[in-house]
C-alpha cells in the first residue's frame, strides 16, 4: 500500500499476477496479486528522469483515512464487479491519471529548466549555508559546467555523506523554488556574475527570461521553460515531490550519479517510548495484512 507518487499503483514498477475467478452466480471477478520488484523501480528511474520514493520515507499521515477508504471502496468494486468482456488475456493498463502525468511533464521542465539557467542557478546557489559533502566542495566553477572535467558525485552507499548531500540538496531546494517563484529578484545578480566564458551555455542566459504566474492555477505546459505557472510550482512544492525535487537537482548539478536510481530518503522512527517509537512504514504494514 503506497501514499506517494509517482504511479503508486503502477505497472511500471508492480509485477502483476491477474487471476479470473468464476463466481456461483455465473459472474466473472478479477484478483490480482502486485510485487513491487527493485528491478522495476530503477528501470522507472532510468526512463523517466525521477526517483520511485522509498516505502520506508515519511507516511502520509493526513491523508491516511481518506486514502484507506478509496482504497476499500476500488477493491470491493473490482472484486465484485461483473466482467462480462474479460478473457484470460486480460492485463490491467498503466495508471495515465491526469495527476501522474502532471508530475511527469512538470519534473521534465524542471530538469529542463535548472539545464538552460544552469550558469544563474550556480551563481546563487553558492550561497548556500555549506556546499561541502564530505572531502567534496562543490564550488561555482563546478556547478557552472554540463559536463565538469573532473565528475565528482556522492558515494550513496556512505550514510553520513548522503545526510549531509540531503541538507545540502534541501537549502538549494529552498533557493531555486524562491528564484522560480520570484526570479525578477535575481535578474540583477545573475545578469552581473554569469561570465564563465568556457561554459557550454551563454552568459546572457539569466532570470531575465524567467517568469512566474501565481494566479495561473492550471496551466502544465513542460516545453515552455521559461514560464512558470503557480500549479506547476505547486507540484515541486508538494511533500510527497521532495524527494525528487532534491534527486533532479542532484543530477543536474552533478552531484547525484545519473545512474543512481534508488531512493535516499530514509525512515526515521522515534526513540520515545511508546506508539511512536515503532517505526510508521512497519506498523502499517502490520495494518496492511488485515485490510488488503
């Protein structure tokens, strides 16, 4: 059972066994049987430029009731229901939801997006509290470049590397949602500092040409860059997003692998005694067992 996205419920990362059952009454129901498989998540990863979030990251506590009775509600329904044009051959199709493919169209255009103002993101993201990463700093010069002569990315297997890279990663997040939200604020400051003459990208390319509309509530249009709308900030701004807020900034400013395609968010249970202290993602997996 999974609150977060992307595709939650989806073939792109669930190995599913369909099974027909004929009822007594002569009605046909389908059962099927989901394995999330690691295969699957990187392979989701690899294609689609984000990360499948980690089970064990923060549970979606305010929606949880909610949740648990659509959930219900859609098993009894696809149990029960009469299928009258099935055959053993029948697949469940991949979950294209407008809200999935939102997420998708907006994570490309932010990709897109710190790419074309990579030299202006770098000039502010230096000021950053701390750009250091064990014996790593990730200075302007580094930052500036698509391609670095020298690549130096995190070691994801070092959990103290991976914390600092997280606090890292979230004060740049913090920034580069400020200028998305605001970049006529940051029009001076990177119009003035982006002179890397050795960068792929020209030094014109600054927040001059970035805009935002916060009244704009429902526009999604991933191929125009510059434009952004208050629905598409919304989505990067979204709790169940901020993984891959941080993986997709991770990746463009090289400090991420782009062959990495696990999650790094991991659970982070109470130490006080009582309920609380059992991590959530066990617990209701304990809860799982009696509703699923």
């Amino acid at each position: 059972m999974s609150m977060k996205r992307p595709f939650p419920d989806s073939d792109a990362v669930i190995l599913k066994t369909d099974a027909l059952l004929k009822n007594n009454n002569g009605s046909i129901s389908i059962v099927s049987h989901g394995v999330p498989t690691k295969d699957r998540f990187k392979e989701y990863s690899k294609n689609s430029g984000v990360v499948y979030e980690n089970s064990s990251s923060i549970f979606d506590f305010e929606n949880l009731a909610k949740n648990l009775r659509e959930q219900s509600a859609k098993m009894y329904e696809e149990f029960n229901n009469v299928k009258t044009d099935v055959d053993s051959a029948y697949e469940k199709s991949i979950d294209l939801s407008d809200d999935n493919i939102n997420f998708k169209n907006v994570f490309q255009k932010f990709r897109g997006c710190l790419n074309r103002y990579r030299e202006a993101f770098a000039d502010e993201i230096v000021s950053v509290p701390s750009l250091t990463v064990g014996s790593t700093t990730y200075d302007v010069a580094y930052l500036k470049e698509s391609t670095p002569a020298t690549l130096t990315y995190v070691d994801m297997t070092n959990f103290a590397d991976v914390k600092t890279m997280v606090e890292m990663l979230e004060s740049i997040k913090n920034k580069v949602l400020d200028i998305l939200k605001d970049p006529s604020a940051y029009v001076q400051a990177s119009s003035s500092s982006s002179t890397s003459a050795s960068s792929s990208l020209s030094s014109s390319v600054n927040f001059s040409t970035l805009s935002y509309n916060d009244k704009d509530i429902g526009t999604i249009d991933k191929d125009n860059l510059d434009t952004w709308s208050g629905k598409e900030v919304s989505i990067l701004e979204e709790s169940q997003n901020h993984e891959n807020v941080l993986y997709v900034i991770g990746q463009v400013f090289n400090i991420i692998d782009p062959t990495h395609y696990d999650s790094f968010l991991t659970d982070k249970p109470s130490t006080a005694s009582s309920l609380s202290s059992v991590s959530k993602t066990n617990f209701f997996k304990f809860i799982e067992k009696f509703i699923c």
